[in-house]
C-alpha cells in the first residue's frame, strides 16, 4: 500500500482502480462496476446485493489466484458464475501474469 499511495503522488494513478485499467479494450471490463483492483494486482469482487450469497466473477485477461483457496489459479478474460460468497467471506484473487 505505501508503494501504491508514493507511486500515486508521482503519477497522479489512483490507488483503487476499476478493471478497465489493465484491460481498456476488453468490452466487459469496460462495463463492470461491482469490481474493482486496488494497484494492478489485486482484484476484488464484493458481493454487492443484499443477502446474495454468490456472486459472478470477470477476471481480466491473464492468470489469478483465488486468495481463498490458494492453490487454485483461474485463467482471466471470462466469468466464473455463481462464485460462493457467503456473508463472512471476501471473493479476491491476486494476478500471477
């Protein structure tokens, strides 16, 4: 986060991201408002509806780490739907490339 928050201050790049950020050409990313990264690496999808339990996932192009289930690594540019989300639980993945 201090990385995030002195590279901010040099180039004026927000910290909190939305996902058009890594992808601006992909037509989907370019619409999602329910996710967002935070620097390029870290991705964060909310359950945003009140009592949803699962949500759908768009992770952009490239590989990702479920960071609740570690050894499972996602290939980027498609949905993952109906992705568990219970109440104590933040869905969130990490890039790998």
């Amino acid at each position: 986060m201090i990385e995030l928050a002195r590279n901010a201050t040099q180039t004026g790049e927000p910290i909190v991201r939305p996902l058009w950020w890594l992808a601006p050409e992909d037509a989907v990313a370019l619409e999602i408002d329910s996710e967002f990264l935070v620097g390029n690496d870290l991705l964060v999808a909310p359950v945003v509806e009140e009592g949803a339990t699962s949500r759908d996932v768009y992770l952009p192009v490239g590989s990702w780490r479920d960071m609740n289930d570690v050894g499972v690594v996602l290939d980027g540019g498609r949905w993952y739907y109906n992705y568990s989300a219970p109440l104590d639980f933040l869905p969130y993945f990490t890039r790998l490339a």
